[in-house]
C-alpha cells in the first residue's frame, strides 16, 4: 500500500532533532486557519472534538465512528499532518487494531492511544483510572503491529500520574518504549520539576500537553525543548477563546440589537479560507 507522506514528514522532522508546536483543531475551520499557518503538525483535541460534534463533555461519549470521521474531515481540508487523539482504542485489542488501521485510512500521522480505563475521562480531570500497565503494553504491541504504514507514529499516554504518583507514570513511560511506542506522553505532571525530570528519564520523543486551565503548568517552548522534550501540544487554546469571543459578541448584539461596533475582531477571508473561489472558478468554468 501506499505510505503516508504526511506521517513521513512528522517523523523526518522529529529526527531531525526539531521541535515540534502543535495548536489544538477540533473542526473545519479550525482546521483551515491552523493549516494555513506554517505549524509542522496539528492536534485533534478529543476535548473539542467532542464538544464540538455534540456539545457534551469528554467523557468517553464519542465513538470511534464520531473520531474517525471528525479525523477523516480534518485530513482532507488540511495539508499539515495530524496528531490525533484516539481515546483507549475505544475498546479490547481488536478494537485498536481496527483504530489504527482507521485512523491511517483517514490520513492520520501520528495516533494517541492512552491507558484510562473504559469510559475514559479528559486529562486533568479527577476521577480517571488507568489500567495494569500489562494491558497497556499489550495495547501498543498491537498499534505497531497493526499500521500499515510504518511511517504512521505511535503516541502512547499514561494518565497514572494523578491517582498514583510520578514514579509509576514514569515506569509505564519506560514500558511503553519498549513497547515499541514512537512518542511517548506522560499526563498532567504538576510542577516544573516534574516536566524536567521526565524530560531526563523518557528516551523516545517526549510530548507536552500544554492545556489551558490545567495541573500542568505551561512553560515556554524553547524551555520544554530545553528539558528534553519534543512536542508540544495546545488542544485548548482554540476552542477557548473562539467560544470567548463567541460570548463577546452575542452579548453585544442582545444588548445593542445590532453586530455594529462589536469589539471583537472578525476574520475578513472567510470565502477564502473556505474554498469559495474554486467554487466560483469551477462554476465559471462549467456555466450552462
């Protein structure tokens, strides 16, 4: 079959030694304006992905058919490569297989699978539980088995810092590599000490999730490269302020009955960002 030039171009960039700044897209738009502006990788956040589609918390309540299609728009308005979030697998071992092998038709470069037991629970949240590390490890064999393309990255995410400790979050990062995970995600570290000391002890490429309103404090790119890591991740940076901006200027237009004067800056380009004048040329072109 025939590879992935997108993945390729993920994984050449990260051998390469450079790091990796990936805003949060959750939908078409989002999609269009972050593709537009030069970033080597995008994130499909879970988070917005499913608060966009159906207005509900990530809460486990999107399905693999909700994600892969909302993955599968994505890749195919935008021309930077994907990360994308993949919940558990949503569900067994066969379960991930068909995920991978999902998330690679739909154009995917790099797939997160984590170890939250079923429902899983957005990160930074109380309440998540991970599974026996054993089942995890099982869960990444099959992910790498399982693409078929062998460009496409593996990214595997422990949540066990939050109910059990830095040190057993840190022995399934270990684990995880010698699973065969490509890039490897240790969630909600609480304090700068704690993203530098994963930074030393995690070998393979090391992602940081860098969300808004959460445990993990956001640090500066340059000083997350510094302590060892290789990506960066901003799922909630998107979706909050357009839904911030959203609030402002409704609140406007109910108290001043009209959009004139609202404060908030509109982009101007929307019939180009979206792809009307190919519409127009193609209409033009074809005009009966």
């Amino acid at each position: 079959m025939a590879g992935n030039p997108k993945a390729q171009a993920l994984r050449d960039r990260l051998a390469k030694g450079e790091f990796i700044l990936a805003p949060g897209i959750y939908d078409g738009i989002s999609a269009r304006v972050a593709d537009g502006m030069g970033f080597p990788a995008l994130y499909m956040t879970g988070y917005g992905a499913t608060a966009s589609m159906l207005g509900l918390p990530d809460a486990g309540l999107a399905t693999y058919s909700d994600m892969v299609g909302r993955a599968e728009m994505i890749c195919s308005v935008a021309s930077t490569p994907l990360i994308a979030d993949a919940d558990t697998g949503y569900g067994g071992l066969l379960n991930v297989q068909r995920t991978v092998r999902g998330y690679e038709a739909a154009g995917v470069a790099a797939i997160q699978i984590e170890d939250q037991e079923m429902p899983k629970k957005c990160g930074h949240t109380p309440g998540r539980r991970v599974v026996p590390a054993e089942d995890m490890v099982l869960k990444i064999k099959v992910a790498v088995e399982a693409r078929r393309h062998g460009e496409t990255l593996i990214v595997a995410r422990t949540d066990a810092r939050t109910a059990h400790g830095l040190d057993e979050a840190l022995r399934r990062a270990r684990l995880f590599e010698e699973a065969g995970a490509d890039v490897i995600f240790v969630e909600s570290p609480e304090s700068e000490a704690e993203l530098e000391r994963i930074g030393k002890e995690v070998s393979k490429p090391l992602l940081a999730n860098m969300v808004e309103f959460g445990k993990t404090p956001r640090v500066e790119a340059a000083r997350l490269e510094q302590w060892g890591f290789d990506l960066a991740i901003y799922p909630g940076l998107g979706f909050s302020v357009a839904a911030e901006a959203m609030r402002r200027a409704w609140s406007h237009l109910k108290e001043q009955g009209t959009s004139i004067g609202v404060a908030v800056p509109q982009y101007r380009n929307m019939h180009e960002l979206m792809g009307f004048p190919e519409v127009w040329d193609f209409e033009k072109r074809w005009a009966q």
